[in-house]
C-alpha cells in the first residue's frame, strides 16, 4: 500500500511518485517506445502510485502522459492521476518572459496533457540578473485564479528565492529539490524554510541515478560514464567526499537492507522517506516491474539506530555544502556545465 501526503487541504499525492524524465528525447521516448512507456506508467498507478512528475522542458513527455491519462480513463473504477509539470523558461528567454509568455507555455501543457486543468505546476527562474521572477510567479496565479492551474510550486528553489516568492504574496504547496543519503543539502535551513512556510519537499534523486543500488557496491571506481544522468550523479559522490566513503555508506545500506530481506535502493528511499518536511519521492522506472522493489520502501521501516548508523557515514562526509542547486546554478562549474538551459526552444 502506497502512502499519501496532503500537500494542501483537499489535495493528496502518493508518496511515491513516478518521474518522467527517463522518458524524455535523448533517453528512451520513441516510436515503438511509445505503447511499452504507457503500459510501464499503468503498472505504476495499478500499484498506487497515482501521481506523475514532468516538465515543459522533458521533450516528449507531456504528450506520453496525455496518451497515458486517456488510457487511464479508459481502466474500470480507475483511481484519481495526478501529473505534476513544470513551468522552466528558457534561459535565454528571461529577458523577454511576460504574461502572455507564461500564459502560452501553461497552455501549451494543457494541450499536450490533454486536461482543462493542471494539478501542480513547479517554477524556476534561472538568473538573478534578470529581473522578473517574483512577477512571473505572480503570473502564475493569476492563471490559477483563471482555472488553468490548480497548485503553484517550486523546484530548485533555495531559502533565498523561496522567501522571495514567499514574500510576493505567492503560496507554494511544494518545492521539489534533490535530497538522497549522498546529498543533505535540503538539510542546510531549506527544510525548516519550507516548515515556516507551510511548503512540502518533493525529492529527486532519491537513489542517486541508481548509483545507490547492489549494482555498484564493491565496484571499482569508474573512468568515464555513459549517460548525462550518470555523470550529474558521479559529480554528487565526488561532493559527498569521494568513492571510498561513498562505498561505505553502500556497504552500510545493503546491511541494513539484508536484515529486511529489501534492496539496497529500497533503503535509501526510506530514508529520504523519513526526513523532515518530505512529502513524496520521485523516482524514475522504464521497465514494468521495476516500481515494485521502490514500493517496498512502505513495507519496511529505519530504526533509530539504523538511521545513526546511516547517520554517521553523512557526519564524516566532506559535502556537499551549501544550499540546495547551488553548485548547479554555477554554469563555469563542472555541474552547471553539463546542464541544458533552452529546452523550451529545443
């Protein structure tokens, strides 16, 4: 049985929740693909994890989900989808972003959905040079008084621009942020933030692109990676303080793991589970099955001296420091170099 979080009086969310950036252009979605991601995201709701994860920059994806919410409609006595989007202008657009900007992009998703309404819409706006962020949040509930959007959030927000946003009268019912056993950084004052503020944390990024998985414990160091995803991951390991602490913390996991008879992944789930102020995980899966073992992580539990042990591993870790996305925001640095910033164009 999946768990629920209410993230806003009325309005509920699978704490497991399906993440669709595996299926965007450059990493599976594809003509023959097409029919096999519908069947892999209806396993997901069949097992309860009825809310969904996108963005206006995933190509391809918004236009899967619509296919697979028709699909859904179809299913007898099917249970209520939620899919949350993603409202990321251009980087390059900044500076020309206005009312009628925002209005086509959410439009554009409710096209591509296939629905009068979206249930969450998470905002990020790339440059502080460029002013504008908090008016186009502002932009954004105007659309939602309109109908067009039911819940503003934020993703990659920091305590800085949270308050701002906060400040500018707008309420976000979310901010999702990256946060695994290999990256604390939601810890660094963004959780207690998002308690004052009344905001949930939804997390990516919970098992490390799989790196925190049986597949890499006792593995050697690797040269070189094969994929994006891999290397954004490989750079967080090398933050946490290296591959030989980091094989430790694994070594850790799948003890614990081992004692519940779960995978090593399932555990650093749970983990994430248990922080303060997390409402759901975000996980990706592109194989039907594959859900199944990150559902487990309700059927297990940490105890407290489970959690010191995996604690103690995160205390003698070197990083990363600071607030969350911000090595990220660093385009100069090694992981704002391998970041897209104009997928809207694209």
């Amino acid at each position: 049985m999946i768990d629920r979080r209410e993230l806003s009086e009325g309005y509920s969310v699978s704490r497991l929740i399906h993440g669709g950036w595996q299926f965007s252009a450059g990493h599976r979605l594809g003509g023959s693909d097409l029919d096999d991601a519908i069947e892999v995201l209806v396993a997901s709701a069949d097992l309860g994890v009825t809310t969904f994860d996108c963005a206006d920059i995933y190509t391809g994806v918004e236009e899967l989900y619509g296919r697979f919410l028709r699909r859904w409609r179809t299913t007898s006595g099917a249970a209520p989808i939620q899919i949350h989007t993603k409202f990321v202008p251009d980087y390059a657009d900044l500076p020309s972003v206005d009312r009628q900007y925002v209005e086509r992009i959410i439009d554009r998703s409710l096209t591509r959905l296939g629905v009068e309404r979206l249930d969450l819409v998470q905002y990020y706006w790339w440059r502080d040079d460029v002013p504008g962020f908090e008016q186009t949040a502002l932009w954004l509930t105007d659309l939602q008084a309109a109908g067009k959007i039911r819940h503003v959030a934020g993703t990659n927000l920091d305590m800085a621009r949270l308050r701002r946003v906060s400040d500018s009268g707008v309420r976000l019912v979310a901010n999702q942020v990256q946060y695994s056993v290999l990256d604390r950084r939601p810890e660094h004052g963004l959780a207690a933030a998002c308690a004052d503020n009344d905001t949930w944390l939804l997390a990516f990024g919970a098992i490390a692109g799989g790196f925190l998985s049986e597949r890499w414990l006792g593995a050697a160091e690797p040269n070189h990676h094969s994929n994006r995803s891999l290397v954004k991951y490989r750079l967080m390991i090398d933050e946490f303080g290296g591959w030989e602490p980091y094989q430790a913390l694994l070594q850790e996991l799948s003890d614990i793991a081992a004692s519940q008879e779960v995978a090593l992944s399932t555990m650093a789930l749970r983990f994430v589970l248990d922080q303060p102020r997390v409402a759901s995980v975000i996980v990706g899966a592109t194989r039907i099955g594959q859900m199944n073992e990150n559902a487990r992580a309700f059927s297990c539990t940490l105890s407290a001296s489970e959690h010191a042990r995996i604690r103690a591993h995160l205390d003698a870790a070197c990083g990363p420091e600071g607030d969350v996305f911000e090595l990220e925001r660093d385009r100069d640095g090694p992981h704002g170099r391998i970041m897209k910033y104009d997928l809207n164009r694209a």
